[in-house]
C-alpha cells in the first residue's frame, strides 16, 4: 500500500468516539462557560451607572476632580458573587491609586462603603 496517499490518522475513523457515545456522567467537565475571577468582579453597565448617577461625574473622595475610575471597595480577589454599585467608589486617578497604595487608603475606602450602606438603611425606611 502506497501512504503516502492516505490521510494521516492516528486513530481510524471508523473506531473514533463521538462525544455523545461517551455517557455524559463521564464526560470530562470544563469551565470554559463559567465567568473567571476578575469577569465576575466586574462591574456591570447598570452598576456603572448608578454609581455615575450617584457620584454625578465628581470623584467621590476629593470632591474637585473628574471621576475616572471605579474603585473596587473590596479587593478583586476577594469578591464573591455579582458586586453592586455600594462595592465600588467613583474616584478620579489620583485617588483611586493613594486608595490603593496605604492603609489609610484603604481605610477611607471602607468607612465610605459604611456610609453607603447607612446611607440605603435610611432610604428604605
Ligand atoms: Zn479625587
């Protein structure tokens, strides 16, 4: 027989398997559908925009600056399930980034998404 006019095939095609031969119980299980770490902490169009509204474009620390940035109240890593515009703060670059280089930073940050959470209290009463 002459290969080199066969196709190259490392198993036959008359024995490959098609995955719905393979009961689905012992299908190998992937996550290529689930959100990773960092898509779920993201924040999304809707919270964007409630935390715009709430801030009104104005960094919500110094109160002079543009906002640009929204600030991760809780660090990235440490978000569970979908985050909400009380876990973000709309800040502009110079204080997103002191936020996130001191203690003091990040301390502002939390006392501030204690006074959000007060601030709802209040609102649903
Ligand atoms: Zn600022």
């Amino acid at each position: 027989m002459d290969l080199s006019t066969q196709p190259v095939r490392a198993v036959p095609k008359s024995v490959q398997l098609h995955k719905n031969d393979v009961p689905r119980e012992k299908r190998i299980k992937h996550n290529r559908g689930s959100l990773t770490r960092r898509q779920r902490s993201e924040a999304s169009p809707k919270v964007r925009k409630e935390v715009h509204e709430r801030s009104g474009g104005v960094c919500e620390k110094c109160d002079r600056a543009r906002s640009a940035q929204l600030a991760h109240i809780e660090r990235r890593w440490k978000s569970e399930g979908k985050p909400t515009a009380e876990d973000f703060a709309d800040l502009c670059v110079d204080c997103h980034t002191w936020c996130d280089s001191c203690d003091e930073g990040r301390q502002w940050l939390l006392d501030f998404q204690d006074k959000l959470i007060e601030l709802r209290e209040e609102k649903a009463q």
